[in-house]
C-alpha cells in the first residue's frame, strides 16, 4: 500500500562540496513513493551528507533536489515537508512522551487539544499506547526511539529520514526495534530514506539499496541482488562477508558460466563475464567441506572455531586461505587436517575485477 501523501524523491546530477574537498562528485537517483530505501556504506562515503542535502540541513553545491515532483534545492528545512529521526533520539528530557510527540504538530499551528489527538494516535501507531504520561528517562531505548518515529510520522511528511536510527541500541533490540520500523512502513505506506552503515539492518528493512562508495553509487538494487549478485568485490565484502579468489571462465552456455577454480570445475550465473581470468565472490558458508583428499579442492585446516549452531574454518588452498561456515556441528575438522571443498549453487558470483 502506497500512502497518498507519500512524495518521490530525485536527485540530478548533485554535487556537494566542503572547501576544497569534493564529498559528493555526481549524484542522479530517484526513489519511487511508497519505498523503504537504504543508503548504505562505510563512513566516510557520502550516505550521510545525501541524507542532510535531503533534509535541508546541507545545500548542494550543484545540481537539484526534488520531493514529490517539487524543487527544494534551496528550500530550508522547514519548508521540505519531510521529517526526520535521528540517532540520538533528540527527545526533550523535561516533557512527557506525549508532549514530545505534539511538539511539532503545535509548532505547526494545531491547537493543544488538537495536537494531544493526534500524538495518542501516534504513540498508539508505534505501540506505545497508555504510555504517553511517561518521560524519555521512563522509557527503554527502543521504547525512546518509537517515540522519535511517532514524532516524525504524525506531521505526515512526504518522506521520513532516518539517520542510523538504531546505532544506540543493543544488538538484540536493533533486531526488534528494525522490524517494527519495517511494519509499519510497510502498513503505513510512506517513503522512508533510511542510513546506516549495518549491512544486516540494510537487509533486513529496505525495498532497495543504494550502496555508496567516495560520494558516488558503487551498486544500487534489491537486497537480494546485491547480496547474491554483488557488481564488484568491495560489494561483495562490504554485504557480508566474502571469500575473492580467481578463477577462469572456460565456457559460456547462455545464463551460465563454466569456471575452473583450481582443480575444480563449476557452474555459476555468467552475468556479463567472458572468457578468461576472472574473479569469483564466495560466501563463506557457500562452501562444502569434506574430510580428507577426494574429488575437489584440495585443502588443509589451519583453524576452526566451534559457535554453538555452526563452525568456522580458515582452509589453506592452492588459490588462498579460505574463510568457511559449516553447520555440521557434530564433526570438528582439527587444525592440519586434510580436507576437500566444493561449492554449492548459491552464494557465489563472478565479480568484475
């Protein structure tokens, strides 16, 4: 469902400088009404500065800036009909949850009666119902930042901008906290702009990703695509964690590619490969592990390390050390042990160099 209010957003051709430093070079995308899109990457590669141009906090040294349709380049904050929740929460230590929620709806002319209305049903939207009395100090931290979305969400902007929204919290509440934000984007049906540098938060919430690389868009597409079908290797390391090793393509049948790793033979996407050197992006539990010399790679366990529901091996091979995951919990492989690799069908892509 897509909300009626819910703007577009396009950026064309923006650029962003500070001083002699060039933060943002050439910047064109467009994200559709109604999505959740994610701007994700290391610090440091322009997610952020997208984001403040967005909000109104930075302006673009060229370039345009649209929300739903309307030019705001140069608009100041509060003229961009957009909202935004930060990292810090940003919440008035001194007044209640409620009037934390009905701050802006008053600011923006509602009488208190009026504004108190529509912060309960916000609070009530966020699950916070009944909860309205207490103050930020009264609150968990998730609890805090339900507040923050309630608050952003009740001025009904075009689009909704969160800056690492869940930085602050611990890993068990990021993971609740993240799929409570992604409901109720997805019932509400608003455009959201969402930072982080957290590649499991960026899966696990976004309809696209934008990863960014020194101001510019390294790959940009579902969450499944980049994962599976990462475009270079610093896509594939940056969205969890990948094995790079060459390869050779020695054969093209349509879709597919046969590569030769070593002594051993596959077959993979072919993407836009051709024949020749290559190099193939491996996850690590994309590779199956066998005791002992058989048909594969050869390879010899320098370490392994038993967590609980899974293994992890580093495999010395004759095209380099190998990080693996295996589920196989009931058998070890010992330190200088022999064994044989494979692959499985998923979880490995030929990459461009």
């Amino acid at each position: 469902m897509i909300n009626q209010k819910a703007g577009s957003v396009t950026f064309e051709n923006v650029k962003k400088t500070f001083g002699a430093f060039t933060a943002i070079p050439d910047l064109s995308l467009t994200i559709e009404p109604g999505t959740l899109v994610t701007l994700l990457g290391p610090s440091g590669c322009g997610k952020t500065t997208t984001l403040r141009m967005l909000a109104g906090l930075e302006h673009p040294t060229a370039g345009r800036i649209l929300i739903g349709g309307k030019d705001v380049t140069m608009l100041p904050a509060n003229e961009r009909d957009v909202s935004m929740v930060f990292q810090s929460y940003a919440l008035f230590p001194h007044m209640s949850s409620l009037d934390n929620v009905a701050y802006g709806l008053e600011s923006s002319g509602l009488s208190r009666r009026e504004a108190r209305e529509k912060a309960e049903e916000g609070l009530s939207l966020v699950g916070l119902a009944g909860m309205g009395g207490r103050l930020p100090a009264e609150l968990s931290g998730g609890q805090q930042q339900r507040v923050a979305v309630a608050r952003a969400l009740v001025l009904e902007p075009q689009v909704l901008l969160l800056d690492e929204p869940l930085s602050n919290l611990d890993a068990r509440l990021r993971r609740r906290v993240r799929t409570e934000i992604r409901e109720l984007q997805q019932r509400l049906g608003f455009t959201a702009v969402y930072v982080t540098h957290d590649q499991d938060e960026a899966l696990a919430v976004s309809d696209r990703i934008i990863v960014m690389k020194d101001g510019e868009i390294a790959q940009s597409g579902a969450p499944r695509d980049l994962y599976e079908f990462p475009a270079s290797s610093f896509i594939a390391d940056f969205m969890g964690e990948a094995n790079v090793i060459a390869c050779e393509v020695v054969g093209i049948d349509g879709a597919e590619a046969d590569i030769r790793i070593g002594s051993l033979t596959h077959r993979v996407p072919a993407g836009r490969a051709k024949p020749g050197a290559a190099s193939l992006a491996v996850r690590p539990g994309a590779v199956t592990l066998a005791e002992g010399r058989g048909e594969g790679l050869a390879g010899r366990i320098l370490h392994s390390a038993y967590l609980g529901d899974h293994v992890e091996y580093e495999v010395e091979t004759d095209v380099g050390t190998l990080f693996i995951v295996d589920h196989a919990v009931d058998r070890i492989l010992p330190a200088a042990s022999n064994a044989t690799l494979g692959f499985k069908n998923r979880g490995i892509a030929l990459i461009s160099n």
